[in-house]
C-alpha cells in the first residue's frame, strides 16, 4: 500500500480533537489549561477513518533528534545530539527507494518505491543537519521558513523583533514580508497544497509510494492568521511586547498574565490553522479514493509547555507529559476504523511500519546495530484488548541528550536525573555539535568526550499517570521500592537496546 506520514512539529496532545474530544482543554488534563475548545475537524476526520494511540511517547527530543529516530528506527539521544545522517545510516527513504541519485524508472525497475518529501521545516537543510533528504527519490522544499536565508531586503530589521529570543526569526519575518499575501501563502498551507498536487500527478504513476510532509507549525513563531487568533483572544495582536514566541522558562518571571494568556492563543490558533489546511489534503484523498489504498499517519516530534509545571516553552527540564506524551494517528485502508490502541508506541516504529507497509521489509542483520522500532501493522490487525492484541514493548525510553532519561510502562513513568558531576559522557559519530551548546573533545574510537554538559537542575523523579496525568508530584522519596524497581526496568531497557555502557554510570545505576 501506499504510506503518507504527516510529521507536524510541537503538536500538543491536548490541541488534538482525537484526543481531547470535543472537550475545553481545562476539563481533559490540567485544570490550569484555559476552558477553549480546540477544533480540530481534520484531525476528527483522519481519526474516524483510523486508530487512535494513546500511550505515544517521543524518543530523542527535540526536533532534529527525533527525526532521526524516525529516518533509522534507533534512539539517537543515549548516543549523540542534534546532527546530520551519517554515512553509514540506512536511512528510512534510503531503504525504501535505493541509492540516490538514480533514475524512477532505475528504481522502479529494481523493485524498489517512489519516495517523495515535501517540507518547510528548514532545519533539515542548514549547516549542522541538512542532509536529510538525500534518500528520496524526490523532494520539494516550501522556503523562506525560520532562519532560511532567502530573501535580504530589506535591511531594516522588524520592530517585533526587539524582544524576540529567536534573533534568526529576523530572516524569517523578512522572508513572510515577501511571501504572505493570503493565507494560501503561510508556509504550511504551501505544503499541504503541493501535497495534493503531487498527489494527483502521482498516484497513477507509482505503487507502494511514500510521501513525507515535514511541517513546521506548529513551532513558534506563532502567527495565525488573526481571525483564528481571535477565536481565543479577542485582542488579536493588539496585545503589547509580544514577541513571536514565549520564552522557554518558568512564564511568571518575565511574563505578565496577559502575555501568558496571549501566548496560549497564538499556540491554539496556530493548531487550528494547521488543522484547516490538512484539510486540503485529505480532500485530495477523498478525489483521488486513496484512502482505499494508503495507509495514513499523523504524529508530532514532541510538544511543548504551555503553562505545564509553571512553564512556556520545551527543554528546561524533564521530559514531562506536556512534552514526551505525544499524538500518534495512523489511518489504515480497512483496519480498525474508529478505534484506540493503548500499546505503547514511539517515533522509531515509524521506520519498520513504513516499510511493512510499502512491501519492503527490515533486514534486520542489514540495520545496524540493531533496530529499536516495532512494525506497527499487526497492532492494527489484532484486537484492541485481551490475550490476542499485539505487544509493542514492556517500556518507551525518551529524552535528550546528555540529560535525564524518561521511562515509563504507562502507569508508572521515571525521569533519572544523571550524578552530579554527569559524567562520563560522550558524543558518537564524527560530526561535531550543531545548534544544541555542547563542548566535545577530540575524535577518538568513534567518539568526542563531552566536557561541559550540564543536566536539568531537577532531582529524579516519579510519577504515578493514572492519578497524576501532568506529573505535578514527585513520587521518589515516598516510593522507594517502585522507585528502584523502574530503576532497574531503566537500566535493563538501557542494556536490552545497547546504550553505551557509560550511560549506565551517568545515571548512578551501577548497583539498583
């Protein structure tokens, strides 16, 4: 069948109609969330058609990271941080369509698939981790998104930009200066809109295709068009000192309420905007009846704070559930339609799914060193509950890297803060650090020492999600005998997936 994956980034669970159903945000998690309804039609839609995950948990954090996971089926976080492919990596379009730089027809002919990217999300393409297209068969990128270096008139920097902690957003305002003329202009609706088009000039051309939209809303900067902005805050942008994104740190010790409030807007209309223009898509579908034939999947990188543990923003600090617990859709042709899956997934099932799906199954001697993902179809095909559902995994395992690492079996979740002095540690690979501030030593046996990497200032943490969905209190001292025993679950999942020993010592699991 064919497969499109829909990679949307810092997508909340929350903001997702599938999720919160219908419901004000302040009645599905946390009661300090704002009473808005969300609507989410598109993503309604997608659901009805398919299966809902509930137990979604990210992997490496934050955005390059994680696409990582899902191009190799591997956690990347235990081993290195924000980088490129490297050489050796038998990357997930790779695999799907063969070497690059070959002809369709070459490909087509040597039973291997049509890949296809289509993507604003510059980070994928600057200096430190732009290689990511390279296994495709083909791509398209929608510019001018970010820190793109497209347009350079004109000089004058923007005055919204004086606050903003995203100084490169500078190239992106003058790039929007240049582009936005109606909302068909916003980067993502570009996407979606070439989406539909290649869908219609492909779908009788190629079998078994794969097509990957990387979006970026609904990163920050935050700008909706300003009639969705205001069916959360009637003020628009006619609030004062806004810039374009809320800082990553705890709100109340540089914003005002209604700066806080403003931000939680401009984040909710940014969803609701994303949501109208997959629309676009999936009428292309409906025109084209793949639905019959495509197995659909709709996920997030990671979310983000928006007011969680006192917090705007990712990073900071543990992979808490506002970040780590994400949303996960996957619409199959005929495979339960309108149900929920409570297995746990991650963003490495991606890699052995897809390629289930299009016909070309995982060598598993060929990926090395050993694949973490779990090919997600049988799930689909067996039954939701009882002895006959399928299993994924005991544990999801996530964070990032260098930091505490997050484990949970979906009742009881760990943050493992790493000893004071966080080491040992090292970088693997032979890139250097992009974007992420680490300090590496030299290249040696694979790997550069990390010298001065600090952790989250956090203690260890547990949580019981059942009770405490946000994980608002921490557990570590009055259950010590659970405590230690996802200790252990944590380092027998750190073993059973071949983290570098280190790791071990980082974390102070030497004896649990």
């Amino acid at each position: 069948m064919n497969v499109i994956v829909i990679l949307c980034d810092t997508l909340r669970r929350d903001h997702c109609g599938p999720y919160s159903q219908g419901r004000p945000l302040n009645e599905c998690w946390s009661s300090e969330a704002p009473a808005w309804v969300v609507p989410t039609p598109n993503m309604d839609r997608l659901a009805a058609r398919g299966t809902v995950f509930d137990q979604c948990y990210c992997g490496s954090t934050p955005c390059m990271p994680a696409r990582r996971d899902i191009y190799t089926g591997r956690y990347e976080f235990l081993e290195r941080g924000w980088g490129p492919l490297d050489e050796e990596d038998l990357d997930l379009p790779r695999m799907v369509s063969g070497p690059p730089n070959r002809s369709v027809q070459w490909t087509v002919e040597q039973g291997y698939k049509v890949s296809y990217l289509l993507t604003d999300h510059f980070h994928l393409w600057e200096q430190g981790s732009g290689n990511y297209h390279m296994g495709y068969t083909g791509f398209d990128f929608v510019r001018g998104c970010e820190a793109d270096a497209l347009h350079t008139a004109p000089k004058e920097a923007f005055p919204q930009l004086e606050a903003d902690r995203y100084q490169k957003n500078e190239r992106h305002w003058r790039n929007v200066h240049h582009i936005r003329q109606s909302e068909g202009d916003y980067f993502c609706a570009q996407v979606f809109q070439r989406a539909a088009d290649w869908l219609e000039a492909n779908h009788d051309e190629h079998q078994d295709f794969y097509l990957h939209l990387d979006i970026f809303d609904p990163h920050e900067p935050w700008d909706p068009p300003e009639d969705i902005l205001k069916m959360f805050d009637p003020r628009g942008y006619d609030v004062p000192d806004m810039a374009s994104a809320a800082p990553y740190q705890k709100w109340r010790e540089i914003l005002t309420e209604s700066q806080f409030e403003a931000y939680r807007a401009r984040y909710a209309g940014k969803v609701v905007f994303l949501d109208r223009w997959m629309g676009c898509l999936f009428d292309m579908l409906d025109q084209l009846n793949l639905w019959e034939d495509t197995l659909v999947i709709l996920t997030t990188d990671h979310a983000t704070y928006n007011g969680d543990h006192g917090r705007t923003g990712k990073l900071q600090t543990h992979e808490f559930d506002a970040v780590g617990h994400i949303p996960f859709i996957m619409a199959h042709p005929t495979l339960a339609h309108g149900e929920r899956r409570s297995q746990l997934v991650q963003l490495v099932d991606i890699y052995p799914t897809v390629l289930a799906a299009v016909g070309r199954p995982v060598d598993r001697d060929a990926v090395l060193p050993a694949l973490h993902g779990v090919n997600l179809l049988p799930v689909l095909e067996a039954p939701a509950t009882g002895q006959d559902a399928a299993h994924t995994r005991d544990y999801a395992l996530y964070g990032q890297f260098g930091k505490s690492v997050s484990i949970t079996d979906g009742e009881w979740v760990l943050h493992q803060s790493p000893v004071a002095d966080n080491q040992p540690l090292y970088w693997y690979g032979y890139c250097l650090s992009k974007f992420m501030d680490y300090t590496l030593g030299d290249y040696s046996e694979g790997r550069r020492p990390v010298i001065d990497c600090p952790s989250w200032p956090e203690a260890t943490w547990l949580s019981h999600k059942p009770g405490d969905i946000n994980e608002l209190i921490n557990l570590a001292e009055a259950r010590p005998a659970v405590l230690r025993d996802m200790q252990r679950s944590l380092k027998e999942t750190l073993h059973r997936v071949g983290a570098p020993e280190e790791q071990i010592i980082r974390l102070g699991l030497q004896d649990v």
